[in-house]
C-alpha cells in the first residue's frame, strides 16, 4: 500500500485516478485549486485515507505525510480553459512542474507526467510514435498548453537526469467518461448535450478530422501501470482506434437516440487533421491495452452521468 499524491485530482482525469488508487487500497492525498476542477467530481469519497488539499501549486507547496508516488495532473486540459486562462496554462507547466518535482525529489516518490498528444503539435507523422519530436506552433492560441506541457516533459528529465527522481512521462491521447464537463468544449461532452437536448450537433470543418477516443477506465490503468513500472521515457497511452469527427456525432445520436441534426462550423486555428496513438510500447513495455471501444464506452458515459448531469442540469 502507498501513499500517493493527485495534482489536479479534481479534476475529470484526477478524480478517476483517486477512485482507483482507493480502491487499489492507497492512501490518496488529492492537490487542487479547483480552477476547473469540482467538489463535485470527489464529494463521494467518504474515507479516512482520503484527504483533500485545496491550493494553487503555482505557489511553492509542502505535504508533512511522507508520499511514496506523485501524479501530476494539474493544468488546464481542454482548449476552452487554457484559451481564457493562457498564462496560468504557463505557469501550472513551469512552476507547478516545478514545485512538484521538488517535492517527489524530497519525498524520494516515483513523479509521473500527465503529458499530452499535444506535444506532437502537427501530426505530420501517423500514427504518432514517442520517437517523433512534432511540429508545434509555439505562436499560436494553442501554443501555451503545448509548449508547457513540452517544457513540463524537459524538465522532468532534467530532474530524472541531473537530480536523480524517479520520474514517468504519460503522453495521454484524448479521453472520454463520466464527469467531464458539459460546457468543456470538447467533442464527445458537447455531442453528447447537444444530441440529449435533440438540437443540432456543430461538427467544426466538414468533419473528415479525425481523432481517437480512450475511455477513462483503460486510460487510468495505463496510468498507473506506467507508474508502477520502472520506464523513464515517454508512453503514450490512448485507443488507436480512430474516428472521423462525422463519424463520432452518428456514434452519439445512434446511443443517445436523439433526432438532432449535424451542421457545420469553422475549423478552430492548428486544429490537428489526424490524431491517432502508436501504442506499441504501451503494449510491449507495460502490457497495456485499451479494451473498451466508443460504442461501449459512450453509453458508459450515458449511464453513469445521467442525462442531466451531461446536459448540464443538476451540478458536475
Ligand atoms: P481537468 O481540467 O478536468 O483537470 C485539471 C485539474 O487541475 C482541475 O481539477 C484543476 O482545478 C486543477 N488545476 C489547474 N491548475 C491548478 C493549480 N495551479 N493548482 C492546483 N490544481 C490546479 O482536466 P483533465 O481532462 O482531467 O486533465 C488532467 C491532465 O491530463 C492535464 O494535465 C491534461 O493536460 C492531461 N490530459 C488530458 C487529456 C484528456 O483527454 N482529458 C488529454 C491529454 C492530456
């Protein structure tokens, strides 16, 4: 049993990540500011082997218990929060990076990444292997999550190499489930409200982009495989089984059975055309391998959220 400690945990990502370490049998202490996480997200977690810290790790921070394992989850992650909070997106990638890589050095913790496919900017290479280095536009809009989340992984080999921390890099591609938020921005929560509601679903360009989607239980396994293991360079961890935009929004009308229509709107700047995870060393390295594919996953996420909480009404 460990000790573990959740930056950002919650969050979407963060708060399934404490579920399961739980339920694995650690101690969970959760880190978060709750800038774009909820209360919500956790407020079912009733044990004494829980424990919340609200604070911003911008700032320089201390936990007295000893920890064992750090995951860092905090940032912004979707383009509508880093858009309206660019530099803080900076800051949570440098200084929050930071803080909480000296922290595992002190507490001599294992310190895991939470990375992302962003980091290959323009997929000119597809799939996306961890040996492609990307192609990323560090002007434009989208420039502070991906330049942050590339300055987050230098500096976490930087530590691993020069200060000797026990460091893990996760490259996660797009994932989906139960508590993202409705108004996120995302495809599949903006789908999903969209098709429950029965109004038009808005499919950005003509919707031939395409993308992969990992539901959220296969992604926290991946996690906290990776983080058991003893790998020090990236894994990206994502379904490769990949959709068109056009695609996904049939997918979510056929599960939500909705008679909302698709229209289409304007590609937002350095929209990536294809992404999609090589997954060969997630498989070779850890073992690990997605096993639930959209359809299922979409009424997972039906399922659990209820459809009041997917359109909004309700909290989450
Ligand atoms: P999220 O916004 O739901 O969670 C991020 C959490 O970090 C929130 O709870 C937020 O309040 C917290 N946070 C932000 N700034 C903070 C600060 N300064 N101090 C303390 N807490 C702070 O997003 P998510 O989808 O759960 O993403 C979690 C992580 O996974 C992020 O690092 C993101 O870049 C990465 N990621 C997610 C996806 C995805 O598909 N969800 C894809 C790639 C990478």
């Amino acid at each position: 049993m460990a000790t573990c400690l959740v930056t950002g945990g919650a969050g979407f990502l963060g708060s399934h990540l404490c579920d399961e370490l739980l339920r694995r049998g650690h101690h969970v202490v959760c880190v978060d500011n709750l800038e774009t996480g909820s209360l919500h997200n956790i407020e079912h977690i009733r044990v004494p082997e829980f424990e919340f810290l609200q604070l911003d790790i911008v700032q320089p921070y201390f936990v007295e218990r000893p920890i064992d394992v750090v995951y860092h989850l905090a940032s912004p992650a979707s383009p509508i929060d880093y858009l309206r909070l660019p530099l803080h997106t900076l800051k949570v990638g440098s200084h929050g990076t930071h803080h909480t890589l000296g922290l595992a050095k002190r507490h001599r913790a294992r310190f895991l990444l939470a990375s992302t496919s962003e980091v290959y900017g323009d997929p000119q290479v597809h799939p996306q292997k961890e040996s492609y280095w990307g192609h990323v536009n560090p002007i434009g809009p989208r420039g502070v999550y991906d330049e942050a989340k590339r300055y987050a992984e230098a500096l976490t080999m930087a530590y691993h190499r020069q200060q000797g921390v026990d460091t893990a890099i996760i490259r996660i591609f797009n994932t989906y489930g139960p508590r993202m938020r409705p108004h996120d921005g995302r495809a599949i929560p903006t789908f999903m409200r969209q098709a429950l509601q029965n109004r038009s679903i808005t499919v950005f360009g003509d919707g031939s982009q395409t993308r992969s989607f990992c539901y959220v239980d296969d992604l926290i396994r991946g996690m906290i495989a990776l983080s058991e293991s003893g790998q020090h360079h990236p894994i990206n961890i994502g379904n490769p089984h990949e959709f068109t935009l056009l695609q996904l929004a049939h997918e979510v009308i056929e599960v939500t059975g909705s008679s909302s229509e698709i229209i289409f709107e304007a590609l937002p700047t350095d929209d990536p055309q294809v992404r999609q995870p090589d997954i060969t060393l997630a498989r070779d390295l850890l073992g690990w391998g997605p096993e639930i594919e959209l359809r299922e996953g979409l009424q997972r996420t039906l399922e659990a959220s209820g459809a009041d909480a997917l359109v909004g009404r309700g909290g989450a």
